[in-house]
C-alpha cells in the first residue's frame, strides 16, 4: 500500500496523504507508518472516514488500546472509544473551558501512562480548536549540562490533580477519586523505544518532586515547563474535516484551545493506547546503544 508523506517541521509532525485507512492495512505499510510516527511523534493522516469500529482497528496498527478512564466520556455502543465534544464543556466567562487547556501528557499518574493517544475529527467548528504540541526531546537536548545532570536523578508525584494544577480536572466522585492511580514519574524518562531522553512534565498533575523542598520543587517545574514550552519546540495542528492525528505522550506534551465560537459544534473520537512503566533515563546506557 503506498502512500504520500511530508514532514510538518524539520523534527516534530509527519502528514500522511493518499492512503484510506477505512481498508486493511498491510504489515510493511503498518511499519512504515509505526517508524515515522516514533521519528516525528506527531502524525496526521488527512481526509480519513472512520466510523468507531474503523477508528478502534486503526488504533491498534500503533499498540493496544487502553480502556477509557472516564467512562461518561465514551460512546455507549463502543466503550473504547472516547469522545471530545463541545457540548460537554462548560461556560466560564462566555468562553468554553476545555479540557487540557494547558501543555500536558494524558495519564501520567498512571503506573503504566498511555504511550499514545488518538483523535479523529467528526465535526469542526469554522475556524480555532487547534491542538499545540511541543517536543519534549529537543526542550531536554537544549538544557544546559548543569541541568541535566542535576535533573537525571529526580522524580515527581503524579497524582489526579495537583495542589497547584493551572487547569481544574474533570468532576469526579469521592469514589471514582479513591481509584485513581497516582505513582512517582522520573523528571527525564528514557523513550521505552527509541532509548532518547526526554523531558515528562505535566503541571496539571505534579506534586512536588521527592526530597527537593515544595517551593524549590514547584520553581524547578515551573522552570522546566517554561522553557519546554517555547514556540520554537511548537507544532500547532490546524484541524481539518477528516484528519486524524496521533502523537507520542513520550515524546511531546499537548495542549487544546477554547478559541472558536461556542455555538457551533466540535466533536473528536478519541483513543489512547497502552504503554509501559516510565523508566529514568540511564545515560550511560543510551551512550553505549549509540556507541
């Protein structure tokens, strides 16, 4: 099966044309598609129709699908599938206030957080809703040496949501809170497939870092997020009718965007696929895959 493609920028963000994933895939297309995702961590695949069942078995070209966390936020007949609507937002200040309205990765108090997730767009509104990535592996090379080895050692509490989150977490009840996992990140994981090292930061949900004192911890945060959030490590994602995107929650952090007219209708099917226990980055270790 072939297929057209173009890098977005020189680093972050593949296009993929002139393929109809609605057929079967066949195993070297799969692997062409799978080693260009993990290369630029953002792919979008353009003019795609996919129902749910189609969207669930495109999924799992790219891993297993991991079930849904918030379970009101799927669709009935097809648990796995997840759903952004605008129409489940609420109003604040006559502005929509969207879910992960800041740069974030999905699920990392998860033991095992979700390597990737998936949206297709169903329904877009004329003009916003854009989703921004930045790439997380750059923002670590570009750390100055003093930083990196002060931060390689380091971890942080992901917990459902911080003391000091930016972004206020969907409601849940006091017993759906009691089954949230919450665990200890490294500040610096190494890419479970690629062994590169990258910054894993999500303010939303990080509580301080062990052994550091809160303030020094919560500025070292603040610190990291600023500078991995910098325009130059930013690819901001257009939506369009059809396209379906998938990133790497290794690799990049995202975020989304209230700015369209609250009046019109936003809706994207989403999925998230399972990942593995984050493991500190070893240096030594990704010196001597490299040698």
């Amino acid at each position: 099966m072939k297929f057209k493609f173009k890098p977005i920028t020189p680093n972050l963000g593949i296009e993929i044309t002139d393929i109809d994933l609605s057929k079967p895939v066949d195993a070297q297309t799969q692997k062409q598609l799978y080693d260009l995702w993990l290369q630029y961590a953002v792919m979008v695949v353009r003019n795609q129709k996919l129902e749910p069942p189609q969207f669930a078995s495109v999924a799992q070209l790219f891993g297993d699908i991991l079930q849904q966390q918030l379970t009101k936020f799927t669709l009935e007949d097809h648990p796995l599938v997840g759903t952004i609507s605008s129409r489940d937002l609420p109003m604040v200040d006559g502005k929509l206030k969207v879910r992960g309205e800041n740069f974030h990765t999905d699920h990392s108090n998860y033991l095992a957080p979700p390597k990737a997730t998936m949206l297709h767009a169903v329904a877009l509104p004329s003009q916003g809703g854009d989703t921004q990535f930045v790439d997380v592996r750059r923002a670590f090379d570009d750390l100055s040496p003093k930083m990196k080895e002060k931060i390689l050692p380091l971890r942080s509490a992901h917990v459902y949501e911080s003391s000091k989150s930016p972004r206020k977490m969907a409601d849940i009840s006091a017993e759906e809170r009691a089954k949230v996992p919450q665990t200890l990140q490294p500040l610096v994981i190494g890419h479970a497939e690629t062994g590169r090292a990258t910054l894993y930061l999500n303010t939303g949900r990080m509580e301080g870092i062990e052994g550091v004192e809160s303030a020094e911890a919560f500025k070292l945060i603040d610190d990291l997020y600023a500078h991995a959030t910098q325009t130059k490590y930013e690819y901001r994602h257009q939506w369009k009718h059809g396209d379906m995107v998938i990133w790497d929650n290794r690799s990049v952090m995202h975020q989304a965007n209230p700015d369209f007219d609250p009046s019109e209708y936003r809706f994207l099917y989403r999925i998230m696929l399972q990942g593995v226990p984050l493991n500190a980055f070893q240096k030594q270790n990704h010196e001597e895959t490299a040698a």
